[in-house]
C-alpha cells in the first residue's frame, strides 16, 4: 500500500470528494439493499450540484472539521463534519473502493472527531457497512436502528394538521431553539443548504412548536417541542406530497412517526443507524441525514 497522509481539506478536493462518495455509497447500496427495494441509482447532476454547495459551506463554517486521505494518485478518501454549538456532527465520510479496510477511515474520523472534542453532544447518521458501525462504536457511539417509511399516500387517510403554516426568513431563531433543545444546538448556517432541497413549514399548535422540511417527495427534517405538533407537521408534510414520499431516519424513540406513516398508508422498512454519544436520541424528531 501506498503512503496515504490525512490533512484538511481544501475547496479544490470537493469535487474529488464527492465522486468518491458516490461510487462507495453506491457500491455499498448495490450489496446491501433488499431484493424488493428499487435498484440503486447513481447521483443525478443536481444532487451533485447541492452536495457540492453542502461541501463547501462545511468548509467556510467548519474547516476544522473537513480532513482528506491523500497518496500519490490523489484524493482516496474525505471526512465532513461540523460544531453547532454544544453538538458536533459528522456529516459524511467514505473511501474510495478498493482502499478499505485499510486503516485510512479510522484515521480519518480520529482527525474529524477531534474537532469536536470540546462538544457535550455529538451525532451521526451510519450506513449498514459494518466496518463503518464498528468505527462508530469504538469512538463511543450507541447506535440505534434506523427505520424509513415510503410509498403512495393514501389521501382517504390524511388528518388535517394544525397550525401548519410555510416558514419566513424570521422563524429560524425559533427553528434554532427548538433544535437546540433537542439535539444541543441550533442548525444556525446549515438552513442554507436545508432551503436548499425543501421548503420549510412551522407549526404553532395549542401544544407547542415546530418545523419541517420538506420537498413533496421527502422529509428532510422534523423537530418540535411535544409529539402532537411533531404529528401535525408530518401530517402536513404527507398532504403535500406528490406521487411518492419517504420519511427516513425514525428511530425508536420517535415511533409517533411510525404511527402517522402508517396511517397515510407508508410502508415501513429498516436503514442504517443513528449514532449518539453524551445524549440521547433527540425526540421527537426526525434528523436529516448529513445536516442532523
């Protein structure tokens, strides 16, 4: 094996890092998908594009926490991660096939990680690639099982949700202290690239307070202060939605959203874990998978 060195990433290795995450979260899909799931398919251009933009935001906000493997051929492997407060999250990392199970993935969390050493809280989202759920569980991580809900909405099934209105410019300091109650910090610059890939919606209910993000075809993120303003927003979420829509990363301790998925008509389904470490998983709640 090559000599491979970690060091921070630059915006010139963004591009090289995203044609690895694609190719490793591909070929991860292509063995590990269940036989009756659509077959994997590879990033369209615009996907491409917000990973990208996603990417270089890490960058100005958090280079601490943005680290690439390197040898002589070039880039082989990256990881993304980024400081909210008292909660550090990884966001992405992978290594090119071929090169795994090498060594080059542990350094590079360990340099990622280390940014966040100060944080009380810190999050993931994991894949089912084992050798990346033993790294997770090494640093310190429990991980819970995550589940995904999809499919047609049966419209004969929608509850009228309450309170649910589109989001402005102005909630996001509510949107901030609504997430900094439940996961230890705001997502502060990552609204961005959440408006990005949904629209925001904000619930005022007679119980509490909330918001979501969603694009008629996915729910991209959900957090509120009960477990009724939680179901009114994903109520108004799947009344909106278009021929398909998915809820991913539900964990057990948000089964409210099992419930309205359900009920809507979704199918329910496993995928990958959610990593905590210092905190519990935040409830209710419905994280994105790279932004938490």
């Amino acid at each position: 094996m090559t000599e491979v060195r970690i060091r921070p990433m630059l915006p010139d290795d963004v591009a090289a890092a995203e044609q690895i995450s694609d190719e490793a979260f591909y070929e991860l899909d292509a063995r590990t998908y269940p036989r009756d799931w659509p077959a994997p398919e590879r990033r369209t251009p615009e996907h491409t594009g917000r990973w990208i933009s996603r990417t270089l935001r890490f960058l100005e906000n958090d280079p601490g926490g943005c680290w690439v493997a390197e040898d002589e051929t070039g880039v082989v492997g990256f990881a993304t991660s980024f400081v909210r407060e008292q909660v550090w999250c990884l966001a992405t990392y992978a290594v090119r096939p071929g090169l795994q199970g090498q060594g080059v993935g542990a350094r590079l969390l360990a340099a990622a990680d280390a940014y966040g050493a100060h944080c009380a809280g810190g999050l993931l989202s994991a894949s089912v690639d084992p050798r990346a759920v033993r790294r997770y569980w090494r640093a310190g991580f429990e991980l819970h099982p995550q589940m995904l809900l999809r499919g047609r909405v049966d419209r004969r099934r929608l509850a009228a949700p309450e309170g649910v209105r589109d989001g402005r410019p102005d909630d996001v300091a509510l949107m901030d202290a609504i997430a900094r109650d439940l996961r230890g910090g705001g997502h502060g610059p990552d609204h961005a690239g959440l408006a990005e890939m949904a629209r925001p919606l904000v619930a005022e209910t007679r119980s509490g307070r909330g918001f979501a993000y969603t694009d008629g075809a996915r729910l991209a993120v959900l957090a509120a202060t009960d477990e009724a303003t939680a179901r009114s927003l994903l109520w108004a979420c799947l009344a909106s939605a278009g021929e398909e829509y998915l809820v991913p990363h539900v964990t057990g301790a948000n089964l409210w959203a099992v419930d309205v998925g359900m009920s809507a008509g979704l199918e329910l389904a496993q995928s990958g874990y959610l990593g905590v470490r210092g905190m519990a998983p935040p409830t209710p709640y419905v994280h994105n998978g790279a932004l938490l």
